[in-house]
C-alpha cells in the first residue's frame, strides 16, 4: 500500500486491481485495489484461505515507462542493501541439448537436426519423446550413435543454461539480504538474489509483483494529449461503465490496444457473446481465461 501509495503521489499510472487481490476488502480499504469486492461480490478465498501454504500474491500493474521509478523508490525507502530483484533459470530443453551434445560429438548438423526434430514439442523429457515418438524410438534402437547422442542428452537436459532476472518480482526484506540469501549484483548497483522464486518463497521473504504495462502508458500519454489539446481530462475513477458506443465496438471485435481483450481468441469470443454490461465482461474474461 505504501508504495503503490507513492506512485499515485508522483503521477505514475497504477492498475486497479488484477488478480484474487481484488477479492480482499483489506486490500481496497488499503487503496491497493480500487474494486470493491463487495460490490461484485468477490471470493476472498481465492486470495486467502486456511488450506493455502504460500503467502499470497498481490500483482501491480505499473505504466512502464515509469516502473523504474517505483522500485527506485523502494530502495531508497527500505534500503538498497534489502531490496533487490530476483534471479532466473532458463533450463535446457530436449531438442537444445541434443543439439549441444551433437556438436560437442562433432556430428553432422544434419543428422543431429534430424534427430532434435523428432522430439514432439510437448514432450517432458527425451524418455516421454520415445515413448510418443515410434520413429525417435526406432533411431535409437537401430542406431548406435544416435543412442549414444540421446543417453547424455538425457544427462543435460533440464540443467540452468543461463540466468535472467524475473520479470516483475522483486523481493523486499526486513534485513540485509545477503544474510539470508546469495546476492549477486549487475550494472551498477542493482542486486539480484541468486535464489530463485520458489527458494525464495521458501524461505518467507517476501516477493511484490511490479508489472510493467503498455496499456497503462498509453493511457497517459492519451491523457496528457487531450490536456495538451486544451480539452477537459476525464477522471479515470468516474468513467461510466454503461457506455453503449463502448459496448458496440466490443460486440465488432474493435479492441486493439484493449487489455487482455486484443487477442484474436477474444475477439471472436466478444463478437459471439455480445457483451452489453460490465458484468458480461467480468464473464467474458472469466471463460477465456
């Protein structure tokens, strides 16, 4: 609430609500969301029930333009020493390894291509692409080099091969975070913890989602030109939800830019449904999802 409180402050475009967040009356009487749960009756229990065994998550969507503006706010404010983002593991898929391990046994491209491309996409593992896939298991079979090739792609396969930060997770501690987890530091003084999400969770730190958004830039831009323009800026918090002009151009499909209501699965789930109020949108969402 505190920082999303700050970000208001300073102009910086923040979401309503996303998520089972928007479910807690705690949450809107805190402005971290601006929907009342009561008003749409709303499931609490789907942010927080005696059942869940990991801290709830608040998701806030953040213009971004400006969401490095929000989280250098939170280090200034709790501390640049227990404040830092967190580390991610791209693992090896079955069609990478075979690939590496293809050229590490100085291979022919083609036969090794050969190969990967017989692992189906949504294979688990190279044991599961066998096992779906009679002419890989065949290969293997028959062929010695190619068994060679997949036993110690087996060995490989799902191991980190480099790291990233998370897109939007950012950990905030109590105390200095390199006295509960390894810290590794990039640039010039931002820290990532080399724990990922799950260890991290683990451990009870407490991780914030500050997700970049487009549409929420756009929507500033549009309404610093309609100033610009020496038009009257329309309050974002009062905008009708009956609308009908609004409701006509969903019923066509006209929603680019819209979102979570642009993709050419929605579009023509809009134009099937016909939604005509707000809660035929809460519906809409809600089935596609």
């Amino acid at each position: 609430a505190e920082f999303i409180g700050a970000a208001k402050e300073r102009g910086i475009p923040v979401g309503p609500g996303r998520g089972s967040a928007a479910g807690s009356l705690v949450a809107y009487a805190l402005r971290i969301t601006e929907l009342d749960p009561l008003r749409y009756n709303l499931l609490f229990e789907r942010f927080l029930n005696p059942e869940r065994v990991t801290l709830p998550d608040i998701d806030t969507d953040i213009s971004d333009k400006r969401r490095d503006e929000v989280i250098n706010y939170v280090v200034e404010r709790y501390g640049r020493d227990r404040v830092a983002q967190i580390i991610t593991f791209d693992r090896m898929k079955s069609r990478a390894a075979v690939r590496d391990v293809g050229r590490a046994l100085n291979m022919s491209y083609g036969e090794v291509d050969r190969v990967a491309k017989l692992i189906p996409m949504h294979a688990h593992d190279i044991t599961n692409a066998m096992e779906l896939s009679a002419d890989l298991k065949k290969l293997y079979e028959e062929r010695p080099e190619v068994k060679r090739l997949l036993d110690i792609a087996s060995h490989i396969e799902g191991l980190a091969r480099h790291c990233s930060q998370h897109a939007a997770g950012v950990v905030i501690s109590p105390e200095p975070l390199v006295e509960i987890v390894p810290i590794k530091r990039i640039g010039d003084n931002q820290l990532v913890t080399q724990f990922s999400m799950e260890p991290i969770e683990r451990l009870g730190l407490v991780k914030m989602d500050f997700l970049g958004l487009r549409t929420l830039s756009m929507i500033e831009d549009t309404l610093a030109n309609i100033a610009a323009n020496g038009k009257e800026v329309p309050s974002l918090d009062n905008l009708p939800l009956d609308d009908a002009a609004t409701y006509e151009l969903l019923q066509e499909g006209d929603t680019m830019g819209v979102f979570q209501l642009e993709s050419s699965g929605m579009v023509q789930l809009l134009k099937k449904l016909h939604p005509d109020c707000f809660e035929d949108l809460v519906a809409v969402l809600a089935l596609y999802r």
